[in-house]
C-alpha cells in the first residue's frame, strides 16, 4: 500500500518497468500499452491521494482523478479496486479483469485477460496473493485463499484452495501443481531491479522513478 510520497514514486517506476513502458507519460495517440499505462498511473495517483493526502484541495484533485480513472476501468474492463496490487503491477491485455476488492496481491504481478479473482460468499474474504505471481488468460482464483509467492498460474485454471508452496507452476480445473518451474521466466521482476539500481548507486531512491503530478 502507498503510505508516502516516496512509495508513490517508486510504484510509478516500477510498474512502468514492469509493462516495458519507456515513456515516463502516455504519448497523445492511443494503444493499449499507453491506455494501461494511463491506467495504473491514474491507479496509484487516486491510491496516494485517498491514503497520503486530507486537505480540500487534495480531495477535489483525488474526485477528478476518480472520475478519470472510473471511465478508464469501463473502457478497458478492468474491475480492478485501489489498493489490491502492490508495485510491479503489469496488465497483460485488455479485459474483462475482475478483482475482489479485499483481494490483496503482492509486487510484480503480471496479470492476463479474462481473469477473475474473488469469493462466491461476498463479501467473504478474498484470496491472498504473494509477489511475483504470473496470472494466466482465464483463471479463476476464487474464495478465502492463499497463493505463494513465484506462483505461476496456467490459462483458464480454477483455483479454490491455497498452494503455499513457493515457485512452483499451478494449472486445471480444479488447480493443482504441475511443475516445479514457477514464474521466474514469466517476464521480469521490477521492483527486484529498481532496489538494485538503488543499492548500487548508493543513493535514497532510483534514478528512474518518475516524478508524479
């Protein structure tokens, strides 16, 4: 969750690494890549307004970028809360997304079309979702549950109960393991690259984060 303008900053930087996004700002002609983009940008803004910042003006800026962020989610599909997806965030393709929003996912999450994620006995609690979790087209994780970290989840599986085993690769109808292959070679680890960068410039913060408006 942002708790500061410093964590704000580096959610930023992070999930724009994660989608491959060279441009620090969505460029005037549209594609996917720009529109989510301008998504999670648009995510993370409305994210450190509603839990970093309280004056009036704070609050009219956080309603526009509401509002904003709200035409997005019907244009995109995306049904996805503030809140739920910690940095690192990269939406795959467009929707339908469907994410509970007392869900709670971990840094790097690459997430597919059509995936569902959520509970039968709303408003139940949702699943938990470790770091580094790839999401394939079509899965549905559904219910109280929990996934480890560097689970790699296969094309249009039904998840229902937890797999707390590290590193590994899920898949089917009900889920169940099929590999000990994980999500490592799934894309990337965004975050794990950023603190690197800072470790080995010995500064406070990237070189590469961006400056929010």
């Amino acid at each position: 969750m942002i708790k500061s303008k410093e964590d704000y900053k580096f959610y930023l930087a992070a999930d724009r690494l994660a989608l491959a996004i060279r441009h620090k700002r969505p460029r005037i002609y549209v594609n996917f890549e720009d529109e989510t983009w301008r998504f999670e940008r648009l995510l993370r803004k409305v994210e450190y307004f509603e839990n970093c910042r309280n004056n009036p003006l704070d609050k009219i800026v956080c309603l526009h970028a509401k509002f904003s962020l709200q035409k997005l989610r019907l244009k995109l599909g995306f049904a996805i809360s503030c809140n739920v997806f910690g940095p690192g965030l990269s939406i795959a393709h467009g929707g339908p997304i469907i994410v509970h929003p007392k869900t709670v996912v971990g840094e790097n999450c690459r997430i597919d079309r059509c995936v569902s994620i959520g509970s039968i006995h709303y408003p139940a609690a949702a699943p938990r979702i470790g770091n580094n979790v790839f999401i394939g087209p079509g899965a549905v994780i559904d219910g109280d549950i929990e996934i480890a970290d560097g689970i790699a989840i296969g094309a249009n599986s039904y998840v229902n109960k937890s797999f707390k085993e590290p590193e590994i690769t899920i898949a089917g109808c009900p889920a169940k393991k099929i590999s000990d292959k994980g999500s490592r070679d799934c894309w990337f680890r965004a975050t794990e690259i950023l603190r690197k960068e800072t470790a080995d410039a010995h500064i406070d913060k990237p070189k590469t984060l961006d400056e929010p408006e």
